[in-house]
C-alpha cells in the first residue's frame, strides 16, 4: 500500500456516510460540467512553432526569458509524443520568438525527465539563477534543481530531492537555493485510490515546506492543491484549491507554517498560477469544464480560459476573464503569463499559444 493507505478504512467510512447520490451531485458541481464557453479571443494569436506535446508550466525571468515544461506524461492524460520531456526557453524581446531546447549537463537521466510544474529562483548575492523542476520518472515524484548557465543554454544538473511528504508533487515555488513550498494533488499513491479521490470530494491534499533543514506540511484541507506561486513581498503564498473552484491566499509565518487568509472564486478549474512582479496580479490558466478534461473526446474538446486578478489582498479582488475558446484553438490550458504586452497560454497535452495582450 501507498503512504497515507493505512489510514483508508476510517477514511472511506467517511465518504459513505455522504451516500453516491451526494457523491455524484458533488462531481457534477466540481466538474463545473455544465458549462459551455463564449468566444473571447485575444488579437494576433498564434501557435508557439516546436510545441506539440503541451507546455503545461511557463515562468518567465525579469529580462522577458520564459522557461516552458513540456511534454509530460500521465496514464490518465493523452499524449502526442513518445520523446522525454524537456525545458525549453523563449525570448519574448526577440521579435524572431523561436523555442531553443535548454541542454541537459551533468549525471542527469534525460530519458526518463517527464518535468511537470517549475519554479525560478534568482540568487542575487552571486546573480545565479536556479530552475527548480517537478519531476515523474517512470510515475515517481521528485524535485530537481538546475542552475541555469546562460550563455551556453543549458541548464546544470546540481540535485535530485525525494521525500515521503512529497509524494504527488504538482506545483512548486521556490524560496531559496534549495528550498521551496510544494503542493500535493492527490492523498493517495496507489493508482485506483488515486483515480478515485478527485471524483469522492475528499480534502486531504495540502502544501509542504522543504529546505535541507526542515520537511513540514503546513497547510492542509485542499480537493487538490494545483498551482502554488509567492507575492512580490514574499509575505504570502496562493494555491489553487482547482476542485473547489477557488484561489486560496496564504500568509508566511516567521516558522514557515502559513495561516490562511481568504479565498477567492474563480469560477473556474485554475491549474497554475503565475504572479506578475510588479502588479502583484495573479494570471491562471483554467479548465472552464472538467469532465471535458477527463474524458478528452476531440469530437467535444476541453476548452481554455485565463482569468486575471487583480488587487487579490483587498476586500473585492477584481476577478475576470481575459481569455476563452471552446478549444478549437488550443485544448486544456494550464498555465498563463504575460510580459512585455505579450501573453503565453500553456496547455497540459496539445499546444502553446501566444496572443497580444493590452493591459
């Protein structure tokens, strides 16, 4: 059995207590399956060339260098390439907009790299700039560490993380050379439980602190902890609660233990969160209906949606939708961030696209 499976049947007597006619109520309603999307295009949009496999995380450097994940695999997930995943990197300032593939150095094994979520980290006492990636060789859950040596474009294999508290690592944020707050998706590792667990409602997913010093859950009660990102200040973490259809806004303790805040609706399933540094703007790639991500039929394809918000620490965050399509253009986006009027839309298995963006 998994971690946590011991605890199983105390937990599932729970869930019967509920009855399947709640349950099914309850997939309904988080699934959002109801919904159909109105067109709401952007202008000049258009496909990111050599992105065929998704681009399901994309953060960018201060000087407009943005760092795609893509290709990675999961049993539950199509996929359009038998290749490994990799990271590639795309200069928003150069009007040429061509992907370059970061290479590898180091006792790394590229063949089995299926990178997930990933987060920057810049060391400005020596100006080093650090790539942290989520990584599922052959199904597994770890973490990588990278120092990205820019004028060879490629990234330095400096260390491999592996711990029993993360173990179904999605997204990350890092605060530190070598430490970061993670989010679990799932409770369970067997495959069955973990099939089962998004579609029973269950809040047992929850956020982890890891440095060299200290491995911690500190906050807990999520569907499924999705995307995580950091404020400007560095004073408060935001995670998607996706099943919940919510932002929830967490403040940093003095003992990196996180008390929460608020949180906010989004109305939609958020996978990643991006923050823009200067606004403090949160940018989230969406899934406006998840049974359509579930089932993947591409006669009836999952749509895309990015929504914005802004002011999210006041009493009303302004909340609104910056993007939509029905996925006739780009299928199940994950992940959105802008820089330079320019804004990038990932996805978890198809494409990346790239839109004109007027703030």
């Amino acid at each position: 059995m998994g971690l946590h499976n011991h605890l199983l049947p105390h937990r599932l007597y729970q869930v019967e207590t509920c009855g399947w006619k709640i349950t099914a109520a309850c997939v309904r309603h988080v699934s959002l399956y109801y919904r159909e999307l109105t067109q709401n295009y952007l202008p000049n949009c258009h496909h990111i060339e050599g992105i065929e496999c998704g681009a399901e995380d994309i953060t960018i450097l201060e000087n407009g260098l943005a760092f795609l994940s893509t290709c990675v695999k999961h049993p539950d997930l199509p996929s359009y390439s038998d290749d490994p995943g990799k990271i590639y990197t795309l200069n928003l300032m150069d009007s040429k907009m061509k992907i370059k593939a970061l290479n590898v150095k180091g006792d790394f094994d590229k063949d089995s790299f299926n990178p997930h979520g990933i987060s920057l980290y810049t060391d400005d006492k020596v100006g080093a700039v650090y790539l942290f990636v989520v990584n599922h060789p052959q199904g597994n859950s770890q973490v990588e560490i990278f120092r990205f040596v820019e004028d060879e474009n490629a990234l330095q294999y400096i260390k491999t993380i592996k711990h029993e508290l993360l173990h179904n690592v999605n997204d990350i944020v890092a605060v530190g050379t070598e430490s970061f707050y993670a989010t679990n998706d799932h409770y369970f590792t067997n495959g069955i439980l973990k099939f089962l667990e998004p579609f029973l409602s269950l809040p047992w997913c929850d956020v982890v602190y890891y440095s060299p010093q200290t491995v911690q859950v500190v906050a807990g009660g999520f569907l499924i902890a999705n995307g995580i990102n950091i404020s400007p200040d560095k004073r408060h973490l935001y995670v998607s609660d996706i099943l919940k259809h919510k932002i929830v806004v967490l403040e940093i303790q003095k003992n990196t233990v996180l008390s929460h805040v608020k949180e906010v609706d989004v109305g939609s399933l958020c996978d990643n969160i991006e923050v823009d540094r200067e606004s403090g703007d949160l940018w989230l790639g969406c899934h406006p209906n998840g049974l359509k991500c579930v089932f993947h039929d591409p006669n009836d394809p999952p749509g895309s949606e990015v929504i914005r918000i802004e002011n999210i620490l006041s009493e009303k965050p302004r909340v609104t939708q910056v993007y939509a399509d029905d996925g006739s253009v780009i299928v199940a986006s994950s992940v959105a961030t802008q820089y330079g009027g320019k804004l990038l839309i990932g996805t978890v298995y198809q494409k990346a696209l790239i839109c004109d963006l007027k703030l």
